[in-house]
C-alpha cells in the first residue's frame, strides 16, 4: 500500500481513502498494523483538530435518532461531522450487526457526514480498540466534529471519555428511582446530561428527570475542568429537535472555556500518555498469548491449582521466561 498517497488523500477529505485507512487501523494483521503505525505518524503533523464528543446512554434511550438528529443539525450550520459508532460483538460468534448506519440513513447521505460503525470485539470500554485511531484519522481528512457513541453505559463504558474532549450522558425520562440505576462513576465524568425524548406525552416527565438530574450533579464535587454551571442536565427531543441548539451552544461554550485556560491541551496530553500505556500493555498481553509462554502457563498453572508451585514462584517463572527480573 502506497501510505504517502494514501495520507494525501486523505488530507483531502476523501472519504474513501478515509473509510480504507480505518479498516487498516482496525486489522489485526501485523503488516497491516506497521503500516496504520507509519500512516498516522505521517498524518500526525497536520495540526487539525476536531471536537471530539463522546456519547453514551441506556439502551432504549435513542442514542442514534439522537445522533442524527446532532449531526444534522451540526451540518446544517456547515461542520463536517463525523460518527464512530461501535456495535457489539457476539460472545459466541464474534460477530457483529453494524447497524448504526442504516438507523441514521438521512445523516449518511449527507455530503459534509461519514459515518463508520465497527465492532467492540472483546475490548472492554464499549470502544473498539482502534477507535482512537480512527479519531485521529478523521481528525486528519478535516472533520470539525467527532462523535464516539459507545455500546452502553455503565462503568466498563467510561473508556470514551479518554478519547474525547466532551462526555455525553443521554438518559431517558424516568421515575427519580432511575438515579439509583446509573452509576456514579459514568456521572463523575460526564461533562452534560441529555434527557432525550422531552416531547409529546413523555415532555413533562423528561423535565422532572432532568430536575432530579440536575440535583444529583449539584451533590457532586465540582472539578477543576468545569466551568461555572457545569456538569449540568439539559432535556432534548431528537424527535422534533427541541434542546439541540441550546446543547450544542453549551458544548461550543465549555469546549471555549476549557480552551482559554489550558485544560484543553493538558487533557489531550494526558489522553495521549494514557493510551500509549494502554498500548503498552496490549503489548506485554499480547506476548502471553505465544504458544510456547501459554503452554508453560497453562502448565505452571495446573502446578498451581494442585498445591504443588505457589502462584507468585510460577507468575516468576513465567516472566523470567519473558526476560523480565
């Protein structure tokens, strides 16, 4: 593959070229990953960034209606958006219905749109683990806005907001009691809290969630990346578009403040760091899984289990076979 045509294209805009070099970051193959490795080092330097928007939200609560309707309106004002989605994966099969696109199928024809879903496989986080890749490379083909949607909510799906600039939480309306079914540890980290569905019948009991919500987060300590009033609940309705202006101002306006005073940039920085050491060990798991290494741990292990090896001597065997002290 010819990577410095392909990385032209790529600055570009071509979303073709932009769909191929996802699908060589998300390959498994060891020459396909050499060259994801050199194509974005290439790409590295361009200097374009995106606003990168992270979503997560119960199922049932319209996490694609919500957005295509987001991304419509973001057209509409002349960004170019582009949507992440990840699906999940079998547990039998491995397998996955990639069915984001066709549930926003006005957004996918739009010109100034890409939309690219991929599978979370066994990776934990509700995001694939190429994902952050495939942020940078349509960061690169001159994206504005970038929005990760992640298979579910909970704490294994806070992954995504250390890819992200903003973390979405979208909700639906429900009783009070539906606090106690979200954990803290998703509301800690979300920057807004979106109660889809405010329209028709379900409008009054949208605003009485968003009230309990917005309650909830007053209790919460507020932390240095926060400007005043924020993290804050907001009711929308991805039906009628009611709230997605005043969502997306208060995107724009915390994404600003964060902006003028640093945080911007030092999140981005500590995201980078993280990721690398989560490559890291990716890495060191990766050299457990040779045969030789596995068949020695599934052999110290059987030793373990019948009382014969205690289990830190074997985890030491294992890694003095890795070369590690």
């Amino acid at each position: 593959m010819d990577i410095e045509a392909l990385s032209r294209r790529i600055l570009a805009g071509e979303r073709r070229a932009l769909a191929r070099a996802i699908t060589l970051a998300e390959s498994a193959r060891e020459d396909h990953r050499a060259q994801a490795e050199a194509l974005l080092a290439r790409l590295a330097g361009s200097g374009r960034e995106a606003l990168r928007i992270g979503l997560s939200g119960t199922p049932g609560v319209g996490k694609s209606t919500f957005i295509e309707a987001l991304g419509l309106h973001l057209t509409g004002r002349g960004s170019r958006v582009a949507v992440l989605a990840v699906d999940p994966s079998s547990a039998r099969s491995g397998g996955s219905i990639l069915g984001d696109k066709t549930r926003m199928g006005r957004l996918a024809r739009e010109e100034s749109a890409f939309i690219r879903p991929s599978p979370a496989g066994s990776q934990l986080g509700g995001v694939a683990r190429r994902t952050r890749d495939a942020v940078a490379l349509c960061e690169a083909a001159g994206f504005d806005v970038v929005i990760v949607e992640t298979v579910g909510v909970g704490q294994s799906e806070t992954a995504v907001a250390q890819m992200t600039d903003l973390f979405l939480l979208l909700l639906a309306p429900a009783g009070g009691d539906e606090l106690q079914g979200v954990k803290r540890g998703i509301m800690e980290i979300a920057d807004m809290i979106l109660v889809n569905k405010a329209d028709g019948e379900l409008k009054a009991a949208a605003e009485r969630t968003r009230t309990d919500y917005a309650s909830a987060l007053k209790l919460m300590r507020r932390r240095p990346q926060d400007a005043e009033g924020y993290p804050l609940a907001l009711s929308v309705s991805a039906l009628t578009g009611a709230g997605l202006e005043e969502a997306v101002q208060r995107m724009e306006a915390l994404a600003e403040w964060r902006r003028a005073r640093g945080f911007w940039q030092a999140r981005r920085e500590e995201q980078a760091r993280h990721w690398f050491e989560e490559e890291l060990r990716a890495g060191l798991a990766a050299l457990l899984e040779a045969p030789e290494i596995a068949a020695e741990i599934e052999r110290l292990g059987a030793a373990v289990a019948r009382g014969e090896r205690p289990p830190g001597a074997a985890a030491r065997a294992v890694l003095a076979r890795l070369g590690v002290k």
